[in-house]
C-alpha cells in the first residue's frame, strides 16, 4: 500500500471511531459581534463593522494567519447563534461569567471595565447605590451583566430592557428614562458627545465577581479547544509585542486591560 493511500485509510478508520473529531481548519474564522456598541463596535458610513472589538480581533487573526470575516448579530441572541454554528467566535464584548460558561466556552479577557450609572445632568442623582435610585426608571441592555446586575441590585428601581444600548441612550436623553447602567467606557464616551450632552455620569459601580464576572473574552463554543488556544495565543501575542498599546491608545486614554 502506498503511503498517500495508507494516510487515507488511516484517517477514514479513525474518522469513523465514535468520539473522534477531526481537527478543524482555522484559516477562516467567522465572528459575530452586535455592531450597536460604540467604541467597541458600531457600523461605519460604509457598512464596515468597525471599534477596538474588532482591531483587536483582526490584530489576533493576523498573528495566527487566519481570514476574519464579521456577522452582525444582536446581542440578545448572539449565544445560541454560536451554538448553532451561524459563526465560530462572539467578539461583542461578552463578559467571562460562570452563568455563560455552563453554556460556551472563553479565551482569556482581552479588557476589563466597570460598570457605571449615567443620568440627566438635572436629575438630582448623586450615587450609584440602591437608595440613590429608588423610584426611578432605570434602562439596560437585555441579556447583559449590567441588565442581571440592576434586577438583582436595584430592587426600588423599575429596570427596563432594551435590545440595543442606542435606544436606551434616546430614551435618556429625551426624558423617558431616569438612568442607565452600562460599561463606563461607552456611557462616558457618549455624554462626553453631542448625542449625550445632556447628561452626565453618576458614578461607577463596584465590580460583583457573580455578576459581572473577570472581564470581557472572546466566547467559543465548548469543543473549538484547539481555536480557543489560538486565540489565546493571538492575545498574548499582541499583548506582548505592543500591537494591543496602539490599538488601545487609538481609544482610550487610559488602560482597559484591568489588573
């Protein structure tokens, strides 16, 4: 038998052992990401899904060699489009919880923020406590750490949930809303805007390690261990070589890797 046909027959007999997977091919790799979360990610004039998220991920795909191509997807059902292989990575600022990890799998973080409140510059909020917002209205992303965060905290509150963060930020801005709960990085970048000049942020929020869990990371499903590593390995990489400063520098004035 020659040795090309050997290595075929080989590869069929094992293919055909109940519980063997045969390694996939990671050249191209799909991401799905809800391109409603600026400076993490937002569409472009152009139709480009574009924000550090995503400078970051074709910064990692270029370290491991492999074709990145985006879906938008919300963010509501960005886990069971995962499992039902729509694509092979979430890049969406998804936060490592032990809640999500019954279901995916997660690289290491690639950031790490707090939470924060923002409210109307004459609101009269003072604080980000429980009694600071008792009776009022306060909006969250649907299925996000901060929307689990405000049910489990603000128990006086009425929380109300939006698909996507821009419809609760209007909802702020034009009076319907008396606060909103989110990542500091993208309500500080708002109200620092025109859009959000009308308000201001409250405070940040202490970090729950049950809630908000260890930062963001890319979210895999549980049997891509070998596109887990690479990722893994894309991130030290850039961490290391200073690609991940720059990428950061372009956003931030400040270090949102967290310790």
């Amino acid at each position: 038998m020659n040795t090309f046909l050997r290595i075929a027959v080989t590869a069929a007999a094992l293919a055909a052992v109940p519980g063997f997977a045969a390694a996939k091919d990671w050249s191209t790799i799909r991401i799905g990401s809800d391109a409603t979360y600026p400076p993490f990610e937002s569409v472009d004039p152009s139709g480009k899904i574009v924000g550090f998220d995503i400078d970051i991920m074709d910064a990692i795909c270029a370290d491991i060699k492999a074709t990145c191509t985006y879906i938008n997807q919300d963010f509501d059902g960005i886990i069971p489009a995962l499992l039902a292989n729509k694509f092979d990575v979430i890049d969406s600022s998804i936060s490592i919880t032990t809640e999500r990890e019954k279901t995916i799998d997660f690289t290491n973080k690639y950031y790490n923020t707090p939470a924060a409140i923002a409210v109307a510059k004459n609101s009269g909020i003072k604080g980000v406590a429980k009694a600071d917002l008792a009776g009022k209205t306060i909006g969250v992303q649907s299925s996000t750490t901060h929307a689990a965060y405000a049910e489990q905290t603000f128990t006086d509150s009425t929380v109300k949930e939006y698909p996507n963060l821009d419809d609760a930020k209007l909802d702020l801005a034009n009076g319907r809303l008396d606060a909103i709960n989110d990542d500091v990085v993208v309500l500080s970048q708002w109200v620092d805007s025109p859009d959000g000049a009308c308000c201001t942020i409250a405070g940040t929020i202490k970090p729950v390690p049950a809630i908000h869990g260890i930062g963001a990371g890319f979210g895999i499903r549980k049997e891509d261990a070998d596109l887990k590593a690479l990722l893994n390995k894309g991130i030290a990489d850039i961490r290391a070589d200073g690609t991940y400063k720059k990428i950061q520098d372009k956003y931030f004035k400040f270090d949102v890797y967290g310790d």
